[in-house]
C-alpha cells in the first residue's frame, strides 16, 4: 500500500474542499513548504501540513470524548488540574496511535498483523461509504474505534511482555480500552484530518521518523482548559475567549483584550460591532466572521477545550531538526570511531554505549542508530565477517537492529515521549519481526536529574530539608513504635544509638555541598556505622534503599507524616526498613519515589556502571531550555530547587534546567566520553552560566570550534543555539576550572577583521563609571499605570521615554506618559534623571545615544555620564561611529543573533583610544557641541568626519576601516518607530 493512500474515494477527497478545509486555512499547502511550482512539498512542509491539522483533529478526539461522556470525566469537570493533564494525556496518546498506525502502514509494517497492509486508509473509506449512505446515523454508530484498538492491540502483543507506557500501555488510559467512546463519525471527521490536505491525500511516507517528534510537540502546544463562562475560539491562533468575560469591559478595552489575548486586530467597523455589543450573543455575531475552523460554533459554560497555552514553553521541549542531530551526533560519535587513524572493527561498535538523558520521542538516538549502523557495516565489510543474512537480505536493517538493542539507552520524565522514542527506533530500524517491546530495557521512564547513587546511601543525608521542631519528637517516637520493627542488620548500631558527635533528634547544620559531579564516586556523607548490606545502602544497595533515601529530600513538611521523618539516630532503621510492606516510612518513600520518578543510573543501566571504567561512551541530545531566573523565568517547586542548589554546582548563577543537564551529562561519561548537546548559545558566554561552564569544565575539556546554528534553527523558536561538544578528562586530570567562554566557530571574519578584532579587544576599556542604569523597572501592573499618547491626560501626565525614542544623536517627544502616583514609591527623582548625561538604546545591535535632557525613561534605555576625560560630547560621538559599532557588534555574539540588547557589560568593554589617540578627545568634543543640541541626527559629511577621528584615535590601517566601511553599509540603523 502506497502512502499515498490512492483507494481514498474522490468523494471523500472532494468533500475536504468543500468543508473548507477546517484544519489547516485555505493556501496552508503553501505556507507549510509546496515548491511555487506546485509540486508535492517537502518532508518538512508534509510535518507541517500534518502538524497543523493534527492539532485540529485532536479538538475533534475531544468533542467526540465529550459526546459520549457529557460529564466530560467527571474529575476533569470538576476542575481538577490534575484530572484535565490525565485526561489531555489520554486523547493524545489516543491520536499519536492513529498516526503512528498511518506512518506504519505506509511503509508496509502492518502487513504481518491481522487487517494489516493499509486498514486506516480503508477503514476511512468504509466510513465515507457509510456517511453518503446513512448521513447523520454515524454519530449514533460506535463500532469504527474497535478495529483501531484490536490493531494497534494486535501490534504491541507481538512479543514477549508488550511494550510499557503512556502510548502502548493498555492500563495508562483505560478508558481507550473500554467502552467504545468515539462514534463512527468522529473518527471519520479525525481520519479525514490525517489523510486529507487541501483536497490530495497526505503523504506519509515522505516523512522522516523524526517528524513524529514535532507531531507530538505540537499537540503538547495545547492545554486542556474548562470554559468558565460562554466562550468563542477565534483567528488568526484559534485561542479560546471567554465572551461573557469580555462583555464586562468597556468598549475600547474589549479591543485590546482581543488583541492581547488573542492576537486578534479588527478593522473599524467590526471594532465598532464589537465595543457597541450588549449582549454575548451580539459580540458572537459581530466575531463571527474571525470564528476558527477548528471550533466554530459558542462553548457552553463548563466545556472542555483545548486551548493555544504555555505547556510546551514550561517544558522547553522542541523538536529538533535532523540537520543538527546529524551535525552533532557525527561530531559526537566521530572520534569514538576513528581512534589514532583507525576505523572501529564490528566488535568495538556493538561496545558503545549512547545515551539521550532527555530524549523526548527519540530524535538523537534515532540519528545514532543510523550513523553507528552504517560504520557497523562499513567494519563488517572490512572484517569480512558480517552476520548470516537471509537471501537478498540487506545488512543496514540487521546493523540497526543491532545497534539499537546493543548500543542505544535513553531516559525521559514523560510516558508518551519515551513510548514514542520506542516506537520511532522500531520504525526506523523497520524489521516487522521485532517486537514494539525490543527496547524496553533500554529507554526509561525517569527524572534524570533526580536520583542517587550506591555510594551516597550509607550516610545520612545532611542537606535535605527534613521537618524538625520540638513538638514533633513525641509524635514521631509514638508513630514508630506502632510501626513493625524490622530485623537490625547485622553491624547495624543498637536502636537509639547515634553516631558520635551527632545531635539527638536533631540534623546537623546544613553544609555546602560538595563541588563534586554526580556519580563521581565520593565518599558517603553522613552517619558512622550506617548499614553497609543491601538494605542500607553501600556497595549493594538496591532500588528500594536508594528510593528511601532520595525520599528523604522531598518528605512532607508538615502533618503526621513529617513527623516519621527520620533523624541521624533513626536513620539506620529508616534504611533498614526500606523493603517493610507495611512500614509507613517505607510506604511513603515508594510513593515519593513513583511521584518523582526517581532514576537511579546505576540500577537503571547496571551494564554501563558496573564494568571497570563506569559511564557511557556518549551523551547526545537536545534538553530542555527552561530558565528559572531573569523575565522568562518559569516556576520551580521549592524542594526542587533546594536539592539541585546542594547537589549540583551548576544550579548557581543563572539557574536554569539545560544548566543541569550540561552537569549530569558530564558526569554521567567515562574517561574518554563525548558529549554532544544542543544548548542556547548564552551558556557559552554570558557571565550569569559561569558557574555552569566551571561544572563542565571541571570534568570535561570543550572542542576547540563549537558550532553555532543561528537563531531561527527551531520552529517557533527566536533563540540563538549552539553545540557543545566535549570530550571527558581522566579523573587525574580533573581540574577547577575558570568560568571561560567556550569558544564558538566563527565563518564570518576575515584575516583582517579578526586581527583587528583581537588589537581592539587588548586595549584598556572605557571607565566603568561612564554607563550604569537608571530607567524605570516596569511590571505587569504598570501596563495599566503607562498609556501611549503624544500628549498628556490626566492621570497620565507625566512624559516617559522608552528605547525606540532614542535615535541616532536624536531623542524624541516621549510616545508615553505615566501615571506617576500609581507607581509612587519606585519612581526616580527628578534631580536622579536630571543627572544623566546621554540616553542610550538598549534594544539594538551596537551603541545609538542621544543627548538627555533630564526627562524620565524606562528600562528599555541605559544611561551615559561624563567624567574629567570624557565629556558627554565626545562620549556621544565616540559611541555613535562606525568603528565603535562594528567593535560591538563583531565581538558579543548577542548583538548579532537572537533579540539583540546593548548591555551595561557590553559598554564597560569597549576599547578606549590609545594614549596617542586620547588628544583627539577634545576634537570629538568639538564635534558634539556642534551636532548634540541640534537633535537632528547624524548628516552623511558629518559621519565621515567622525569615523575618520575615531578610526585615527584607535590607529586603523586602510584595510580595516575598509572592513568597518562594507560593515556600515550593510548594517542600517533601525527604523525611528523600532
């Protein structure tokens, strides 16, 4: 069966164009990568296609749920956040098996499964027979959702066990599994979704199996959310408003609403419609024509809907594109298998050990089962020792069969994605005899960032945020004596006993933790004469023992429960209990543990720790970015935060989740392991992720050119990446390392302009006391206490500037006024803004300052000053050349990529003129008085004076202000609106 799928009538092909296409807009073909010639799209534009349409039809896997459960699962309607996740979890994993299911058929996996061969493409058919025939008859018909259970049943029992998770696992969402919940005609509409495009079939055998990846991130874009009042989705984002909600606000303020919420900007009579509508009935029909496809008609109050939200940007999971895998698992894998000039033989491949510690739904590992897979039978065919095939038989598919089940291990914290990395190996290994369950000892379930190591667990965890208060020691005394009593291990201390020195009932004082990488094998930190068999916790500690003391990190920290917290004198016993059934501390710790999902590497990958240089060949992937400082800043429970301060040196500085990931993985290698990681390229330079660079550093030495994939490498991302590529040092040759720059690879400079970039750069900088901030911090609140206006109007009378009204030796009339009794308090002085000298722009690529003259600004501008040598004159000139520009924008990597900003740093650092230079200052000064007042901007005569003074003053041959010259050209101002 071709994936074309060529049996789908020209009815049902025909009726996608007239039903308008309600999952992807009319032209998305286009959009979403056809060539202008109208031929078939790329891969990338079918995952588009797909993507989009995808996120449509899982609005349809909801109203068919819906439908048949009114009471929408009874917890979900209640309001339940927990209950909406599980539900949310279960109608994707019910939508990424119809889809898995088409990619399979389409490349002939189904055909050894009973109905195999094409069965969706057939069952879609058969069901468009039925609705030509019966009409609105499917809705009332239920027998369609069977056969789907039955084959992807069929597919996940081929072998011994089945496969485990949120995806193939019967009893994660048993109510997929139950009573048939979706009628004929919902799974119709959903098929049509994932078989139709713009009239033509969807072509799912031109997708790569990494495009399951960014199906998934895409649903994952969408919360499950409950209609509060009467509710209408609406274009150009299909975001969900709540239409009572907007009724309540006045006209003008319904507008801005809708635009804030919903990105949604009216032409002026609609905005009329809109602002007059007394009732939700008349602002529905005055938003008719902006309703979304994917939901046209009101939502009821207590509806369930999905809705455009901030999941995916919590979870910092994108998916990434194959051209960077492939770049950085080769530049991973590449010295690993080319040691000293010499190729790996077949034995040394099946021998590596590859981990993906955040695999998401597997993009890494599947590009490394290709690249080991293809020098596995590159070393075969030098060998001459390549495995029995059967006839016509290919070695490629057997290659990564074996690597795969050899070489491949993975750890994720979401069910789903790790059945997905399943699913995609076993689909880009492409053997139909395999089992779905071939790697399920290989990818795991986990928080890689949460667990404990063997040599930990003998001691008494010190750091941890145990309940402590002298009203518990009697509670907790009595709990335990109603508690089984276990068998004391032998050695173990006599019960009451406690290690010398230590307080009773009572944990020590919290210490710095030690500067040490997980896994290292440091000593055990605590309690003497702690149990050294398998239930306490050394050499031989088992699942249960590392649970019940990583449990200790996250105990209640109030109730009945925080009173079994164990102390250094109960600590013993705690461990000993660990495997006690009805021991209520060992109970609670085997439910934290199941909670955090802890993941103990040792235990998990017993064949990667347990031979005699411990850890894996490579670490490889694409963590997560969430950051927990700075504006995007997302939440942290606060026992999270407070474990990862005392156990990992990189959470210090700017704390963020890929900064503990570049850690873990570091340690997580053997001496002589590689690590490849695509991060933000901030982590290589900026001062904040020093102590992230120092964690790495210690353990692991950088490549000596990083690459750098730009800003736009990820869709829906503005953010500039790059590769961290490393190797790990012996332990002897482990150091404490500076919090250095890495350094990244630069294309785009010539011979000249790196020499002149280096000469720059070694000169003394401008004084620090030049530049510092004085703009006003706004917040959230403040959008209601800031109003744009030319003119004031009480209460906002008050003029403030902000970046975009600073220009090129120009400051403009200020665009806002605040309200400044609102924000009494936090408002500067007058005589504060009377004191800067010169407004510069923060939000551009290089210096653009004007004259101040003592009006208040916000924090999109930084302020300059003057001192003896430097008046606000020449500083005003000597920031606006050319020179000074192209300094700044060829030296900070963040001026060229990303959201660029003009940092205080970044001023403090440029070069000042040499000594022979420094008497052209006055001349500078000169030219300031003559052009700064004027407030007219820079004149083109005017410029080439100023450049030729500044490049005089740093001593610029004729080749380098050449290379400043093509640079200004092709480098304009911004515009004057920003």
């Amino acid at each position: 069966m071709s994936s074309e799928c060529p049996q789908l009538s020209a009815a049902l092909l025909g009726r996608d164009r007239e039903r308008g296409d309600a999952f992807a807009p009319r032209g998305a073909a286009k959009r979403a990568g056809a060539p202008p010639d109208g031929s078939a799209p790329s891969a990338d534009g079918v995952a588009r296609q797909l993507r989009e349409q995808a996120q449509g039809a899982l609005g349809e896997v909801l109203r068919g749920f819906q439908a048949a459960d009114p009471q929408g699962g009874g917890v979900a309607c209640a309001g339940s956040a927990e209950g909406r996740r599980r539900l949310r979890a279960g109608l994707v994993s019910a939508l990424m098996r119809l889809i898995f299911l088409l990619y399979a058929e389409a490349r002939g996996l189904l055909a050894g499964v009973e109905g195999g061969g094409a069965p969706l493409a057939r069952l879609c058919e058969e069901l468009e027979e039925e609705r030509r025939r019966r009409g609105g008859d499917l809705e009332r018909r239920h027998g369609a959702w069977a056969r789907i259970a039955a084959l992807f049943r069929a597919l996940r029992d081929r072998g011994p066990g089945g496969a485990r998770g949120g995806l193939c696992d019967p009893d994660a969402h048993p109510f997929l599994e139950g009573r048939p919940w979706l009628s004929d005609g919902a799974l119709h509409r959903v098929l049509s979704a994932l078989l139709v495009h713009d009239g033509a079939p969807l072509r799912y055998g031109e997708l790569e199996v990494e495009h399951l990846g960014t199906l998934y991130e895409g649903l994952l874009a969408l919360d499950l959310e409950i209609a509060e009042g009467e509710s209408m989705a609406l274009l150009p984002s299909h975001v969900v408003v709540d239409l009572e909600a907007l009724l309540v606000l006045p006209g003008r303020d319904r507008l801005a609403r809708l635009e804030e919420v919903a990105d949604l900007k009216l032409g002026a009579r609609l905005a009329a419609r809109v602002a007059a509508a007394g009732s939700v009935a008349e602002l529905s029909q005055a938003l008719a024509r902006r309703a979304s496809p994917r939901q046209p008609d009101r939502l009821a109050r207590g509806a369930l809907y999905l809705q455009p939200g901030q999941l995916r940007r919590r979870a910092g999971s994108y998916y990434t594109p194959r051209e960077i895998t492939s770049h950085v698992v080769e530049r991973t894998l590449s010295p690993l298998l080319d040691r000293d000039g010499r190729p790996a033989a077949p034995a040394e491949v099946l021998a590596l050990a590859v981990c993906d510690p955040a695999m998401g739904s597997g993009a890494f590992l599947v590009e490394a089962c290709r690249q080991l897979a293809a020098r596995l039978v590159d070393a075969w065919q030098r060998a001459g020792a390549a495995p029995p095939l059967a006839p016509g038989e290919p070695p490629l598919p057997r290659a990564m069969a074996l690597v795969a089940e050899r070489c491949l291990h993975g750890v994720d914290l979401d069910p789903l994605a790790v059945d997905l990395a399943r699913l995609s190996l076993w689909l880009v290994v492409q053997d139909a005899r395999l089992p779905l369950s071939f790697l399920d000892g290989k990818l795991r379930c986990g928080d890689s960032l949460i667990g404990a190591e063997r040599a930990e667990v003998g001691g008494f965890p010190s750091a941890a945020r145990l309940p402590r208060g002298p009203g518990e020691r009697q509670t907790r005394r009595a709990l335990l004596r109603q508690a089984p009593a276990p068998p004391r291990p032998e050695g173990a201390p006599p019960e009451g006993a406690r290690p010398e020195g230590a307080p009773l009932e009572r944990a020590p004082p919290e210490r710095a933790p030690p500067e040490r990488a997980p896994l290292e094998r440091a000593p055990p930190e605590g309690a003497e004469g702690a149990p050294r068999d398998g239930s306490g916790g050394a050499e031989g500690a088992d699942q249960a023992a590392l649970d019940a003391w990583m449990a200790l990190w996250f105990w209640p920290p109030a109730g009945e429960l925080a009173a079994l917290a164990p102390a250094p004198a109960t600590f013993a016993r705690y461990m000993a209990a660990a495997r006690e059934p009805a021991d209520p501390r060992a109970a609670l710790a085997r439910r934290i543990a199941e909670e955090r999902r802890f993941l103990h590497w040792e235990l998990a990958f017993p064949g990667v720790f347990d031979r005699s240089e411990p850890g894996f060949d490579a670490v490889i992937g694409n963590p997560p970015w969430v950051a927990y400082v700075g504006r995007a800043a997302q939440p942290i429970a606060p026992e999270v935060f407070h474990l990862h301060l005392r156990r990992s040196p990189a959470f210090h500085g700017y704390r963020s989740l890929h900064g503990l990931f570049v850690h873990r993985a570091a340690a997580l290698l053997r001496p002589g392991g590689r690590l490849g990681l695509v991060i933000p390229t901030s982590v290589s330079d900026l001062d904040g992720y020093g102590p992230t660079r120092r964690a790495h550093d210690a353990l692991c030495a950088v490549d000596s050119d990083l690459p750098s994939f730009g800003s736009d490498a990820f869709d829906g991302v503005f953010q500039p990446c790059m590769g961290l590529l490393s190797t790990r040092l012996a332990p002897a040759a482990a150091r404490a390392a500076e919090a250095a720059s890495w350094p990244l690879a630069r294309s785009d400079l010539d011979v000249v302009s790196r020499r002149l970039l280096e000469r720059l750069g070694a000169l003394p900088p401008l004084p620090a006391a030049l530049f510092g901030e004085r703009g006003f911090q706004t917040t959230a609140e403040d959008a209601e206490r800031i109003r744009r206006a030319d003119a004031p109007e009480p209460p906002y009378t008050c003029p403030i500037r902000e970046g975009a009204d600073v220009g090129e030796l120009i400051a403009r009339a200020p665009r806002h006024h605040v309200d400044r009794a609102g924000v009494k308090g936090r408002f500067r002085k007058d005589e504060d803004w009377k004191a800067v000298r010169l407004l510069i722009r923060q939000t551009a690529r290089y210096p653009i300052a004007a004259l101040s003259d003592g009006l208040p600004f916000r924090n999109s501008i930084l302020a300059g000053f003057s001192d003896a040598t430097w008046s606000e004159f020449a500083l005003l000139c000597y920031l606006n050349s050319s020179p000074v520009r192209w300094w700044h924008y060829t030296r900070h990597r963040d001026a060229r990529e990303g959201m660029p900003q003009v940092k205080i740093a970044h001023l403090r650092a440029i070069p000042a003129p040499l000594p022979a230079g420094a008497a052209l200052i006055a001349a500078l000064d000169a030219l300031g008085r003559e052009l700064g007042p004027a407030n007219a901007g820079l004149p083109d005569d005017a410029r080439r004076r100023l450049d030729g003074m500044v490049a005089d003053m740093l001593e610029m041959t004729e080749e380098e202000r050449g290379c400043v010259v093509r640079w200004a050209a092709a480098t304009p101002l911004p515009r004057p609106d920003g």
